[in-house]
C-alpha cells in the first residue's frame, strides 16, 4: 500500500509538471499563423488604398493558409492606423498597410502625432508603386511639361496646380518640381482627388497633380491631358509622354508608394513567413492582371529593399516638407 502511494504520488506529480510544461511552451509549438490575421487600413473602405490592401490581402491569405481581415481605421493621413498597429502586439497577427505620407511626411507635419515610425514599426515588404502624372485640361494650350515650365517662368502670375490635399505625397511632387525647375507654382488645395479633379476640368484651376489610376479614364476620354509622368522612366501604359527628367528637370523623380509594416519586435521569423506571403501574392495571376489595369508598379517586396527605399526617401522629402513649414491639425 505505501509504495502504492509513492508511485500514485509520483505519477500526479510528474503529470501535472508534463501538464505544466506543455501549457508553458504550448504556443511556441504553434506554427504561424494559426488564426486570423488583421490588417489595418488606415484610410476609409472603397478607395484606392483600401481596394489594393484588399486585393493583395485577399491572395496572401491563400499563401498563409489562414484568412486576412482588413480593419479600417481612416483619419489624420493614416495616423488613426499607424497608431493602433503601433498598439498592438508584436506577434505577427495585426500588420498594417503604410505609405510616404505614414512613415516619411506624417511625423513632420502632425505636432501631435502619437507614434514614432523608426521606433514603432518595422518592415515587412513594399507592394505597389502609385505613378504620379502632371496633367492640364484638354483645351489648355500647354502640350508638354517643357512647354508648362517655360510659361510658369515667364507668367507675371503663378500658374496653379491642384492636389487632394496639403502635406500628400502629390502635394510634395509638385513643391520639389517648382523647387527644382526654379518656377513659381501656387498650390490650390483640395479634400480629395475628386473635387480638385472637377474644378481642373471646369478650367478653374490651369493643372492638377494626379495618380494614374484616377487619370486613366479622363484621359482615354479626353478630359485631360498628360503632360509629364513623375517615374524615372516613361510608363508602359502612356509610352508617348515624356518624364520630367526628359524635359528639362535632370534627376527628377517623385512617387508613391505602399507597403506592409508591423510592430518593431516582430519576430524575424514571421516577418520572414510575412515577407514570402506577400511575394507570393504579387505573382498572382489575378494581382498582376489588376496592377496592370490601374497602371501600378510592382515593387521588391523584401523587407530589406523596403528599408533602404524608406530611410532614402525620408533623407530627400523630410528637409523639403520642414522648409516647407507644413502643419496639420489631427
């Protein structure tokens, strides 16, 4: 009977540490993802953004084996987002949707801002270029860029341009663009493409400043017309407009861009897992076909490529926006 007892003891004992090892160690043994993965958007459902993080979450998901639910949450040019994914825990689950104006522009023109890029997030991979274009009215006079820079220089008033917005990425382009030309640009600003769009047509306003997937239809119906695109190279889908570097403005180039970031201690492990997720949707077949429609560029989706690209462009447009002296509310 006592060494019954002994060995009963010992057998619960050894149970409940095997039992308490296993639900001490039991998550490391779970390959990721084994649940949901939530992807913040940092812009309302519907719009440009929204559909891309869509559209590419959509075939990561397949890639992961577990689904990704987009959470939008619009406001302060991303910085609603930026600040819950900043939040949140660091165990590759919650992953965010980041563009210039997130990681590059926010931090200087928000005073208030409520997460630090460098600090809070790290890379996960790059995944659409946004090709900007310099259009005018169909019944403007101005043909080409060249021909748009030589009247700004010549005109006893500024020729103005429109843009979604103060301190957005296409806002910036053209502050570079009037920096680097030497011309006198005015900036009329607008709370979106739309409006700033309708008044460029109505003649309002002599130019816009405007990404080509909102282009594309006014200019097959001849609404506007491009007369530059901002790339380093001429755009397969416009092959007869020329860059601005070609017309007369060496070494321009401006543009947006999207990426995926999380939460700085992510582990290398899952943003690895992330990073070959996200690879693999930009060679779907569907993704590609989609990329060519809206005009978008298919970026290196490595975290590494991501990284140079962000500390590279934040060295060229932070100086710029701080002499600028942009400040926004939110």
């Amino acid at each position: 009977m006592p060494s019954f007892e002994i060995t009963r003891r010992r057998f619960l004992m050894t149970g409940a540490a095997t039992a308490a090892t296993l639900a001490a160690s039991g998550p490391a043994w779970a390959a990721y993802p084994d649940k949901p993965v939530k992807w913040i958007v940092g812009f309302p459902p519907g719009g440009a953004t929204d559909t891309v993080a869509r559209l590419v979450g959509h075939s990561m998901s397949e890639a992961l084996g577990k689904p990704i639910v987009v959470d939008n949450r619009p406001g302060a040019g991303s910085s609603v987002g930026a600040t819950a994914l900043a939040g949140s825990p660091a165990d590759g689950y919650t992953v965010g949707s980041a563009d210039n104006g997130t990681l590059i522009i926010n931090p200087v023109v928000y005073p208030n801002i409520q997460y630090d890029p460098d600090r809070d997030f790290r890379a996960v991979g790059m995944y659409a270029g946004i090709n900007l274009l310099l259009c005018v009215p169909s019944s403007s006079p101005i043909k080409t860029g060249a021909e748009y820079l030589e009247k700004a220089k010549g005109a006893s008033e500024p020729l103005l341009y429109a843009s979604p917005g103060i301190g957005t990425p296409l806002h910036l382009a053209m502050e570079r663009l009037a920096r680097d030309a030497k011309v006198n640009l005015k900036h009329v600003a607008y709370k979106g493409m739309a409006p700033a769009l309708n008044d460029v047509l109505a003649g309002i306003v002599d130019s816009i400043v405007i990404d080509y997937t909102t282009a594309n239809s006014q200019i097959k119906d001849g609404k506007i017309r491009a007369i530059a695109v901002f790339s380093e190279k001429r755009l397969t889908v416009l092959p007869d407009v020329p860059t601005m570097a070609e017309q007369g403005v060496s070494g321009f180039s401006a543009g947006a861009w999207h990426s995926l970031i999380v939460p700085k201690a992510t582990p290398d492990d899952v943003v690895a897992t992330l990073s070959q997720a996200l690879g693999k949707a930009l060679q779907d077949p569907l993704v590609k076909t989609r990329y060519a429609e809206l005009g978008l560029d298919m970026p290196p989706s490595d975290p590494e490529t991501m990284a140079q690209r962000w500390a590279s462009e934040k060295a060229t447009w932070q100086p710029l926006i701080r002499s600028l002296n942009i400040k926004l509310d939110g």
